[in-house]
C-alpha cells in the first residue's frame, strides 16, 4: 500500500510539471524574410558602371548578426514586432566559393521590419559604393583608344568590339588565330593607392574561352595572382589584390597585366568595366 501511495504521487507531480509546461514545449512559431536580390546605384562619372554580383546577403537584426545567406532566399526568424534589419552585400572573393565576405566598399541596407508569425517580410535591398571609396584606375572601353601596353612577345593587342558586348557601346576583346602563341597587355601605372595594408579590389565583366592570368608588374617583377576561369556568358568578379600589393611594399610602380597562352583553338577573351578600388 505504500508503493502505490508513492506511486500515486509521482503520477499527481507529473501531471502537474506537465501541465505548467505544457506551453513552454510547444514549438514557437517563425516569421520568414525573403531577399530576393540586390539593387545598386553608381555615379557613372566618377564610379563607373552599377554593374554587380552580389551572391550573398549578410544579414543582421537588431545589431546581431541573424546568418549569411546565399540569394535568392526565404529563412525562419524566431523573433515578432518591430525589429532593425541590415542587409550587407556579400561576395565571392576572386570568384571562389569558399571565400564569401563582405563587400566592404558598399554600404549595407537598412530598414525597420513588423515580423509576424508565419508570415514572410520581403526585403529589398538596395546599395551604393561608400563616398570615401577612391578609384585609382577605371576602363569602360567607351573612350577613342584604349590605354593598354604590350609584352614584347605578344602576338596580338585588345581591340574595341561593338559585338557582344556588355553593356554600352564598345567591350575589350583580344582573339588569337592560329598562327598566334601568345597575349599580354598590361594596365597603365598605377597612381593614388593607399597606405600598406589596406585592402585593394580590382573589379571586371568578362566572358573567355580559355583561363586567363590576372597579376601584377612590381616595378619589373612579375606576379601572377588569379586565373579568369572560362565563361561563356558574361561573369561579374571582384578580384583581392592585397595581397599582391602587400607582398612587395618598396617597388615605386605597379601594374595589372592580363594574358594567356594558346590552349583552345581560337581563343577569345572579351571584357568590360574594369575598376581598381580602395579606401
């Protein structure tokens, strides 16, 4: 009789631990957001094309950051009432999936939100590169002649062409026929960077059939730095060059080269809207 008392308790206790609890264990219900994609204004004059590729939002609410996200998206939010989001544009860096950050010469998006349960909040995030963003060299391919220089054992220069093009009138094209090995133009010099350290991006539309290096003149010291792997449709990338900078501190000039070595028959590299950018 005394074990069933006692048993007879427990039953009593849990009942009643069962029934204050009850709607603690219930699952709390979510608000969703979507983000679908980034919209992005430029001063053409100034900051050249609004053309851009951000493949991720970094999104924050109330100050703390909620995830990084792959767009377009829709995700859960355990949260309800007014709220701050911030919504910053993420890239891939040198075009590589496993190095996805911020862009962190545009401004981030921001707006108040009403989050309701089971209900999805469409945001739209807009952007624009920071005022104290600094171009040091821009090429829209727009101008009467292009500012290119040659390797002595190129076989060919860029040209402009008014076929397939980005956008506007004129892109960059070089094209090597099959008596031709070899291409390689590089950049004007470099003026106006910034003090060592800090970040430098290259950004650029382009569209090959064949990788294409991407480096950098140190004074006379070559470096190669990326490949442009093949697109056939037009590819936007934001191209680190920090660390191309920062690994030779004392030269007194620099500059970016492209080229490539015939690996296809008839290889054609076109581009468009390079920018060279820093703080």
């Amino acid at each position: 009789m005394h074990n069933v008392k006692i048993y007879i308790l427990l039953l009593f206790f849990s009942l009643a631990f069962w029934s204050c609890n009850k709607k603690d264990l219930e699952a709390e219900i979510p608000a969703y957001i979507t983000i679908n994609h980034f919209s992005f204004t430029t001063s053409y004059s100034t900051q050249g094309t609004n053309s851009h590729y951000f493949s991720d939002a970094w999104v924050y609410l109330d100050d703390e950051l909620l995830g990084i996200y792959e767009l377009p998206v829709t995700f859960p939010v355990l949260k309800t009432g007014t709220a701050k989001i911030q919504v910053y544009p993420g890239i891939k860096e040198n075009g590589i999936s496993e190095r996805r950050s911020r862009y962190l010469f545009t401004k981030p998006h921001e707006e108040s939100i009403t989050l309701e349960p089971n209900k999805t909040t469409e945001v739209n995030p807009a952007s624009s590169y920071f005022s104290s963003v600094n171009f040091s060299w821009k090429e829209d391919f727009e101008t009467a002649s292009l500012p290119f220089t040659y390797a002595a054992t190129s076989d060919t220069t860029m040209f402009k062409t008014n076929t397939d093009v980005f956008e506007g009138n004129y892109s960059g094209k070089v094209f090597l026929t099959s008596n031709m090995d070899f291409y390689e133009c590089s950049t004007p010099k470099l003026t106006g960077l910034p003090a060592f350290g800090n970040s430098i991006f290259m950004e650029l539309n382009f569209k090959t059939n064949q990788p294409v290096l991407v480096g950098m003149y140190a004074d006379s010291y070559q470096i190669g730095l990326f490949y442009l792997n093949t697109a056939d449709d037009w590819k936007k990338i934001y191209l680190n060059l920090t660390e191309g900078f920062q690994s030779n501190p004392n030269a007194s000039e620099y500059k970016i080269f492209f080229g490539f070595q015939s690996k296809v028959t008839n290889p054609e590299f076109l581009i468009d809207n390079i920018k060279i950018l820093h703080f």
